[in-house]
C-alpha cells in the first residue's frame, strides 16, 4: 500500500502548525482558512473569538502565548496584538 503524500495526510493532534495567517479582527467575517488549530497573541491583551462550535468567549492573554483553540473568527473587542492563526 502506498503512503499518501505530506501534504495530504491530516495532523495529528500535537503536530505541529503548517499555515500562519495574521489576523484582522472582524465582527462580520470568518476566518478565510476556516477554523483554526490554535492562536498565538504578540501582545498582552484581550482575545475576543468565536470558536469552531458557534460559541463567543473571551480569553486574557498574556505576551507571546500559544491558544489550542479551534477559532474561526476573532472579535473587533480583541485588543490584543500580533494575532496569528495556526492551522
């Protein structure tokens, strides 16, 4: 049987992020790659995001700190910076 080439195979749970996308928050609009496998935050600060389930939350969030969270849209409230999605 041959083995599916890299980029086809899914991730497992612990893998580490393939894409980095910057992110501007936007009350009106997902996230263009769709749901995350997690954030990273620059900048202390507030996360306003609504998850991959529908369900808005909002998260304190101190200076380069890694979020595994599924994402899939991050709030006009965030005032945290250097917003970074992972996938």
């Amino acid at each position: 049987m041959a083995l599916q080439p890299k980029s086809l195979r899914a991730a497992a749970v612990g893998a580490p992020a393939r894409r980095f996308v910057s992110v501007t928050p936007n009350d009106a609009a997902d996230l263009p790659g769709g749901a995350t496998r997690a954030v990273f935050v620059g900048g202390a600060g507030l996360l306003a995001v609504v998850g991959a389930g529908g369900g808005e939350v909002e998260l304190l969030s101190g200076d380069a700190q890694y979020h595994p969270i599924e994402i899939v849209r991050v709030l006009s409230r965030t005032t945290a910076t250097g917003v970074i999605a992972l996938y």
